[in-house]
C-alpha cells in the first residue's frame, strides 16, 4: 500500500491546523460525489459524500464542499490527526442511467507531528 | 461483520501462469466491482457486474475475465498473466452501481 502515494500530489500540514483537499471533477452531469481514504497497505473507506442538490455537507471533524459551477470539490478535516495521514480520493458518480463512478487519482496527505 | 474479502492478499507469479483472485461479499450486494491501483495512475475499474451473471468492461479489462455466477462472489482471472499487470487490485461492491463502495484489502500480485 505504501506505493499507492508515490507521484501523486502532496500536501503537508501541521498537527492540529486545519487540512483543505481539492479535486476538480470532469462530468457536469454527475450528481453524487464521495471522499475516500486509504491507509497505507488498506482498501479505500468512504469518509463524507454530497448529493448535487447541496454546496455543504458536514461530519465529524469533515466537512464537504461543492461548487458545481466550477466542477470543484473540497474536503476540510479540522484539527488534523496523525492519524488522518492518507491518500484520499475523491468519486464522481452519475446515477442515471448507465450510472458510471469515476475516481479521481488522489492525493496524499502527510501531518507533521 | 460487513466486509468485502479478496484472496490471495499477496502473490508472485511467473508470466503466462493462471491464476484467480477470489473476492467474497455478505451485504447481499448487487453490484461488484475489481479495481487495479498503479502508482500516479489512482483507481481504474476493470470489470464490474451489475447482477449475477451480468458483467460488463470497464476502464481496462484487456488481460482479464471475470465471472459472476453467484450474488455472493466475484473472481478475477488472469489467463495468461504478463509483467504489465503486476498491481495492486481491489474488489468492491455496493448495493447498486451508484452507491457508496466497499473496498475489500486489497491483492498484490506480482508477475515475473
């Protein structure tokens, strides 16, 4: 699992700042958007998803952005753990017919104790 | 416990030998999914199932073939394994296509 992060974007953050992850999708029609972490050596594990009929959407300690005009999602993570160091990816989905999920390539988090 | 279960975890093999990678799920799941991971490249969807006995290509499903005769299982087989598809591959399903998926752990095969 420790490759999966290798070329892919990074972003460094400090223990306890908040962290920002972007991802601009590609399909406007696509109507269902999911976070995904992945732990090194782990599957992929859905954090947060938004429906199109929303901008915001808010967890434990996540929330989830949508700007549909520009095709842009952000997931927040506040107060940043150790333990939130991942690749997360983010999934457009299209529900309609022949609905089609894609992914985009991920990005990897790294907190600095 | 919900979960998505792949066999082997790990496996070196030698170009051009057959092997299965087996995937199991118990949430009654319609849809199954297998999944390669390469680095710098993310997730791209080989084969998925709709259904028993329904499958369709994804993204890149040249080198493998899938089946799907129960609701329950969903094996990868690589007839002729060559160097190219040495990866990390994941299994997931879901209740339908269009829904929260859930990833097994993951297999690492190694083709020599």
């Amino acid at each position: 699992g420790e490759s999966v992060g290798l070329h892919l974007p990074t972003l460094s953050v400090q223990e306890g700042d908040n962290s920002i992850i972007n991802c601009a999708y590609s399909n406007s029609a696509s109507d269902y958007f999911i976070w995904y972490k992945q732990e090194s050596g782990k599957g992929p594990q859905f954090i947060i998803d938004i429906r199109s009929n929303m901008d915001k959407r808010q967890g434990q300690r996540v929330t989830v952005l949508l700007n549909k005009t520009v095709k842009h999602l952000s997931l927040q993570i506040a107060a940043t753990q150790p333990g939130d160091s991942a690749v997360y990816f983010c999934a457009e989905i299209f529900t309609g017919a022949n609905s089609k999920l894609t992914f985009g390539k991920g990005i990897t988090l790294s907190v600095r104790p | 416990e919900a979960q998505v279960t792949q066999n082997p975890r790990y496996l070196i093999t030698v170009t051009g030998k057959k092997l299965t990678v087996t995937c199991s799920q118990n949430m009654n799941h319609e849809y199954m999914s297998w999944y390669r991971q390469d680095p710098g490249l993310g997730l791209r969807q080989i084969y998925y199932s709709m259904n028993v006995e329904v499958t369709d290509k994804g993204d890149v499903p040249e080198g493998y073939k899938v089946s799907r005769k129960e609701k329950r299982n969903f094996p990868l087989i690589l007839e002729s394994p060559s160097p190219n598809q040495t990866s990390l591959y994941f299994c997931a399903s879901t209740f339908h296509g269009a829904g929260e998926l859930f990833f097994g752990e993951g297999s690492r095969l190694t083709v020599l």
